[in-house]
C-alpha cells in the first residue's frame, strides 16, 4: 500500500523559515484552502503542511493565491 497522497487548492498563507535547537534544524509552514469538486465554497476547508530542512526554499518561488498541487507522504507508526 502506497503512503503518497495528493491534494490540490489555493496557498492561504506561508510561514517564515524557522530555526530550532543548536542542530539547524528548520522548518516552514503553509497552508493551502481545498479546491475541487467535492469542496464546498460555503464551508472551505484549509489544510497545514510543514516542510523541513531543505526542503524549506521549495516555497521561495511561490506566494499566496497560487494554485497548487501538493504531493505529501504520511509517516508514522500504529500498532494496536
């Protein structure tokens, strides 16, 4: 089973970059209102990814009101 899902909407807004810990650790936020045929107009729904290391100048050439399509990987570990 695949963990590479898709979604596609209009950027909202976009964080700075931001710095942790002594390691140079960063990460950015930007978050992105939902479009496409099962979305309502009345009820959007907005969505947060966070892009870290260097992955953090991806969103350099990118500003608020552009249509996007943003491919993500869920992570994690589950046991029941």
């Amino acid at each position: 089973m695949s963990n590479s899902l898709e979604a596609q909407g209009v950027i909202h807004t976009i964080g700075a970059t931001t710095e942790y810990g002594q390691n140079g650790f960063t990460k950015r936020e930007f978050v992105i209102k939902l479009i496409g045929e099962h979305e309502s107009s009345e009820y959007p729904n907005y969505v947060a990814f966070e892009l870290i290391k260097d992955k953090c100048s991806i969103m350099d050439s990118y500003h608020v009101g552009v249509t996007v399509k943003v491919s993500f990987n869920l992570h994690g570990e589950l046991k029941i």
